[in-house]
C-alpha cells in the first residue's frame, strides 16, 4: 500500500492544488504497477466521488482531467458543470496549471468501460499507455499547449480530490499551546508512579500496520526528554515491516539522565495477509510479559515457550499495560478489509485481557495542509475531525481515546506544539495505565474477599 507512491513531484502537487479550495489528494490508481486497462482503472476508480487524472508524458508535460462525478459504467454521457482538464508542462513551475472548462460549460465525459473518456482527451486508448486527443470535442484546447503533440504515456495516475472542509470557528479539543503547558506535562509525565508498589514503569505496546509510525512515535518521545533529535529505532519506508525485532525502549531525560516512568515497546508492523507480520500469538505472549527484548519475529512460527527470548516467570511489571494503535492519518481510508479484520480481533483478545487502549493517528502534517502550515490548526481541522470520527468507528475505539499527534521526521530542532501533542498523547496513555492497575487492585481485592468468603463457608460447613 505505501509502496504505490504519487509520480507527482511537490511542486506539481502544489500547482495542482492550486486549482481547488483546501483540498489533498488521495493517489487511487497508477497504471506502471496496477495496469494500463480500462478494468483496473474501473476497479479502483469508480464510485471515488471527485478525482483527478494525472497522465505523463516523455515531453514533460503532466494533464488530465477533473470531474466531481462518480465514474460508474452507465454507458452514458455524464453531464458536469465542474469538470475540466488541465496542464502542465516542465519549466513553468511559478505558473498555476491551464485549466480547460468544456465549451458548453455542462461537458463532462462518457462513462464507458474503457478508460476515461473526455472526448477531447481519451485516457488508456486501446488499454494502452495512450492517449486520443481531439480538441473540439466537448473541450478545447491547443495540443501543444495541454500535451506538446505527444500522445504516448510515460504513466497514468487517477487521484480522489478530498476536501479538507476548511478550519471549524472552534476546536474540538482545547488545548494550550503554551512553553508553560509543554512544561507541565513534562514534569507531570517525569513524576509519574504507578498505583501499585511493585511496579515502577508503565509498559505501552505500539501496535499497527507497517510504515504508520510506531518506531518514529518512541523516537520522537526520546527527542522530546533528551531535548535534541535522537533516531535510536530505526524507521523509514519499505513495503515491509522495517522493524522485525520485539523492542522495549526506556526514555531518560536528557543526556544520561533519570530514565522516565514509562517504557515504549515497538514491534513488527501488521500486515494484512494471515501469514505475515505480526502475529496474534505472539501478541498475546508480548501482553503477558514472555517476550523479552531484541526477540526476533518469525511470521511462520510464533515463539514457543522454551525458545531463546521466551521468559517463563513473570510478574505484573513485564505485562502491557496499555495498547495504542498506530494509524497513518492520511491513508487509513484505504487499509484493506483483511486489516481491519485482524485489527478487530485484536481488539477482541486486547479486551478479553482487561488492556486499556488508545489510538494514535500519526501524520497529520501529512494529511493536512493546513494543519503542515499550522499544527495548532490540529483540532481545528475539519479533516483531520472527520478522519478521526472515521477511525473512531472503523478500530471500535470511542473517540475521547483517539490521539493525533505529529511525530518528528525530518526536523532538526525541537518544536513546542509538535512537544506538547506528543506529550498530551503519553499523558492519556499513563492515565489509561491507571485505570489497568485500578482494575488489578479491584480484581486482587475481589480474589482475597472471595478467599475469605470461601474460609468462611469452609469454617461454616465443619461446624467450627
Ligand atoms: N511527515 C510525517 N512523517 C512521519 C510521521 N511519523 C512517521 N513518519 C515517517 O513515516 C515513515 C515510517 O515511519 P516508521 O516509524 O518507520 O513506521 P513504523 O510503524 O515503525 O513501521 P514498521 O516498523 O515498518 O512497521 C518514516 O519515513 C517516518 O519518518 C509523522 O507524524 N509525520
Ligand atoms: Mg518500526
């Protein structure tokens, strides 16, 4: 999924963008690796709502088509006040695009089978990396102009065109985005003790698909305490999980500090097919405790328990005590059936254990222009909202426990807001270690009292 990337370059996004109001783009279909066909574009572009055609060509220049209808095979000419084509060619990247509107100001296109059909532009003609241009039909333009009299595709690219809603009057969530604030919470999270005597650190477990940014989420914590850029686990982009070992990872504050009160555990990515990432026995050892630091993952066979890195006795400190979720913000929306799933039956046995657990939505620089401009515009984005009520529901997770957060990803200096997200986000995750150890209190409590119960009964029945 992360391996499918935008052909567009930062600039052309940005030129693109240009041509709506606080939008982003959602990259759906590209030919090179799902196939220059009708019936792949049709698979994965109908029913989208508004999209966007990139094309490419050896000339350098990169068009298409917008329209904010849905493609849908009716075999019908689609009338669209909105729609029109663009363009833009290699060296004018101050420029904004050229932006065709049909010449009767209804045209939109033929919602054949095949590929697109614009009349004046024909995308995948003849289910090839082709194109058919006949200005005059429904649009018209200056060949050289939209696509410098070459016909041929270098790449072929359909975008949905999601509307970030703008910026609510008010926040959904008050937060002070204070140097005031970034302190309290760094001294509240310092002096942190968890309820119970024999356990002195909380144990979180990040867990989520590959790429959405656990092993970045424990190296922003680790910058935020030592107060300067740190890349202890590694991250970056693969198609598979980057991160193959089971890790706990303590955060001192500053340079050979006090360590916090707090141990991160990253893992392995979730993958959405059945053999491979994660896997849900593993998870289940991790919970309890038996999985000890630097075990390396096996998809194939999950660990046994007189394997190397299996550790037999343990007590509540080397249990998790809370579960956070890792989502990336901007591509959730299209995390496969088989994903949810497995998250879902996750979340099945994470309950049955009696874990608290919280959602993280990372990127939401990425998701969100306008929270990149400002991330104080977190809360006040109707995007990342509606992203957040929609992860809410697909994870079965009530909203109040879902957390955006930027992590640190190119940065070389500390930021305030970027500290105090992050923080407020470990803040909740040390108060839902709570509610866990209030309820091994309560169960500890429940054990003695039915002990007693039953010593009395004991005592009862032999009349003593
Ligand atoms: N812009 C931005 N990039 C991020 C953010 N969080 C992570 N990244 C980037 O996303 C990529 C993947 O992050 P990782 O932390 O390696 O993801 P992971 O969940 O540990 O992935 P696996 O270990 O492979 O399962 C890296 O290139 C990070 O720099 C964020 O909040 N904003
Ligand atoms: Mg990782």
């Amino acid at each position: 999924m992360d391996a499918v990337r935008s052909g567009l370059s930062v600039v052309q996004e940005r030129r693109v963008l240009s041509l709506f109001l606080h939008s982003r783009l959602h990259l759906l279909y590209k030919a090179s690796v799902h196939g220059y066909t009708g019936e792949q574009f049709h698979h994965r572009c109908d029913n989208q709502g508004p999209t966007l055609i990139a094309a490419y060509n050896k000339a350098g220049f990169v068009f298409g088509a917008y329209t904010a209808k849905n493609y849908n095979q009716t075999e019908e000419l689609v009338v669209d006040a909105k729609a029109f084509l663009y363009s833009m060619s290699a060296g004018e990247e101050y420029l904004p695009p050229l932006r065709v509107a049909s010449i009767d100001g209804q045209y939109g296109f033929f919602d054949g089978t095949e590929g697109p059909d614009f009349g004046a532009l024909v995308f995948l003609q003849e289910e090839q990396a082709k194109i058919a241009s006949d200005p005059g039909t429904g649009f018209n333009f200056s060949p050289k102009e939209m696509h410098g009299d070459d016909l041929d595709l270098t790449e072929f690219e359909v975008y949905r065109v999601e509307d970030l809603g703008g910026l609510l009057a008010k926040p959904w969530r008050s937060v002070q985005w204070t140097a005031e604030r970034r302190q309290q919470l760094k001294r509240g999270i310092q002096a942190y003790q968890p309820e119970i005597d024999s356990v002195s650190k909380a144990r979180v477990l990040l867990l989520g698909p590959v790429g959405a940014g656990k092993s970045s989420f424990f190296n922003s914590m680790n910058s935020v305490f030592r107060g300067n850029m740190t890349s202890q686990a590694i991250c970056g982009t693969a198609g598979r999980s980057l991160t193959t070992q089971f890790r706990t990872y303590s955060i001192r504050a500053g340079k050979g500090g006090e360590e916090i009160p707090l141990i991160l555990c990253d893992t392995m990515g979730l993958e959405e097919k059945e053999e491979t990432g994660l896997d849900i026995e593993d998870l289940v050892n991790i919970y309890k405790g038996h999985i000890q630091d630097r075990y390396q993952f096996n998809s194939s066979t999950p660990i046994e328990p007189d394997a190397a890195g299996y550790k037999k006795k343990v007590t509540l400190k080397d249990r998790i005590h809370c579960v956070v979720y890792v989502f990336n913000t901007a591509n959730f929306s299209i995390l496969p059936d088989n994903m949810l799933k497995k998250i879902r039956a996750i979340r099945k046995k994470t309950n049955q254990l009696g874990i608290p657990q919280l959602l993280l939505m990372t990127k939401v620089d990425e998701a969100c222009p306008l929270v990149a401009e400002n991330l104080s515009n977190v809360y006040r984005s109707t995007y990342i909202q509606k992203k957040a009520q929609d992860l809410s529901a697909a994870v079965g997770i009530p909203l109040n426990c879902v957390m955006p957060v930027k992590n640190y990803s190119q940065e070389l200096e500390l930021e305030q807001n970027v500290d105090i997200l992050l923080m407020s986000a470990v803040q909740q995750m040390l108060n839902y270690t709570d509610s866990f150890f209030e309820n091994q209190v309560k169960e500890e409590g429940e054990e003695v009292a039915a002990c007693h119960v039953q010593r009395v009964s004991l005592t009862n029945s032999l009349g003593l």
